[in-house]
C-alpha cells in the first residue's frame, strides 16, 4: 500500500502576513533548535557525508549555514536558500567564515544555473520542506553533469503500519505549519529512486532531534546516471 505523502495530506497553510512574521521568527529559532541535534550527533554525520563533496557545490535550502565547517576549502561553493530571513543569516555566517562562496536566493524547484553545471548537489535537511519533491529533484538532475552526485541526509516517513508512522500522519498539519512547510511524512528514498539517481550508499539512521516525529533518517550518496 502507498504511503500517505505531504502532498496527499495537505499541511497548515497560514495568512502570509502571520507567516512573513513567523517565518522571521524561526529563522532565529532555528540555531537554537538544532543546537542539541547537531552536539549530539549529527554535526558529525554531516562532517562524514561532506567529506565526500567535491568540484561545483551546489547546496539546496542551505539554512544558516550548518554545513559550512564542513566542505573542503578546495570546492567552488554556491548556497542556495528561497527564504528571505535565513539568506540574510547565512550570508552573514558566510562572510565571518572567512571561505569563498556565494548565496543564490532561489527554490530548488528553480535554480538559476545551466544543465551540467555541478559536480556536486548537497541537500541537509531540506527535502523535507520542499513544496514539489518530484520537481527539485528533477531539477537536481538537470545542473547536475552525468556522473555528478547527490549527497543527502533526510528525515523520512516512519514505517508504515508503526505507532511513530500514524503520529507523523496525524500531527502533519500542525508541524507544517510551526516549521515552516517541514513533512514529517516524506517516502524520500523512493522519490530520489523514482526521480532517475542511482542510490551508491545509503544508511537508515536516526535523528538526534528532541521531536520524535522527524527522528527517521536517511543519509548518503546517489549518482545522476
């Protein structure tokens, strides 16, 4: 049986005046939130996947810039992130880090680049946001050069038929309006197999997150064929 997705399960939509607001404010939130998560672990998981990041890097949805510590000095770096607030804070992590790089305010359903133009894609954490998974990996897929590859690390739908699966499902509406549009609920794994990547690696893992809606992870390497 097919698994209920953000998109069969609509979220909270809020009035774009309370939203602006909103969306500010956890912009702010948003290093606070993850203080925890990333001490506890997953700074370091994100450190293994990025070790493998080489080339033209093209981040997706790049926050505040969580991943910055991370990527070797030698890739060309370019950091896309569509919200308004938290393109103004990594840009500002950007510049006090002292690396090259340069912020791009674009969706990934829509990003200003040519066909082929990177080696690498990164997308932390972001996939779950998304308004069209199948569209930004399609996009993904078009400035990614043949041979190029997607670094992933995601939290996903719990199994379905599991106690967390239902709660993921019922609480839907609530998370995706208080985290600006996450699903709790995506089968991400088959999106990026259905989208054409050949997964090389990957692990099932857990999220060190205080919320356990989003603990399901996965994380590691497909290739653009």
């Amino acid at each position: 049986m097919k698994s209920e997705t953000a998109e069969e399960a609509p979220g909270t939509t809020l009035p774009d005046g309370f939203a602006r607001v909103w969306g500010s404010f956890f912009a702010a939130l948003y290093n606070p939130l993850l203080w925890r998560t990333e001490r506890r672990g997953n700074a370091e998981r994100r450190s293994r996947l990025l070790r493998g990041a080489g080339g033209k890097v093209v981040e997706l949805g790049a926050g505040t810039g969580h991943n910055l510590a991370h990527y070797d000095e030698q890739v060309e770096l370019i950091l896309t992130e569509p919200h308004e607030p938290m393109a103004r804070r990594l840009e500002r992590h950007l510049a006090q880090s002292g690396r090259e790089g340069t912020v791009l305010r674009a969706p990934a359903e829509a990003l200003p680049l040519p066909e082929d133009y990177a080696d690498t894609v990164v997308s932390t954490l972001v996939l779950c946001t998304v308004g069209d998974l199948e569209a930004s990996l399609a996009e993904v897929r078009r400035v990614l050069r043949p041979g190029g590859q997607l670094l992933f690390l995601e939290h996903v739908a719990a199994e379905e038929g599991t106690r967390l699966h239902r709660w993921q499902r019922r609480a839907h509406g609530f998370w995706h309006g208080f985290a600006c549009g996450c699903n709790t609920n995506r089968e991400t794994e088959t999106a990026i197999r259905d989208s054409g990547f050949r997964i090389e690696k990957l692990i099932t893992d857990r999220l060190e997150f205080d919320v356990p809606l989003i603990h399901p992870l996965i994380w590691g390497r497909a290739v653009n064929p």
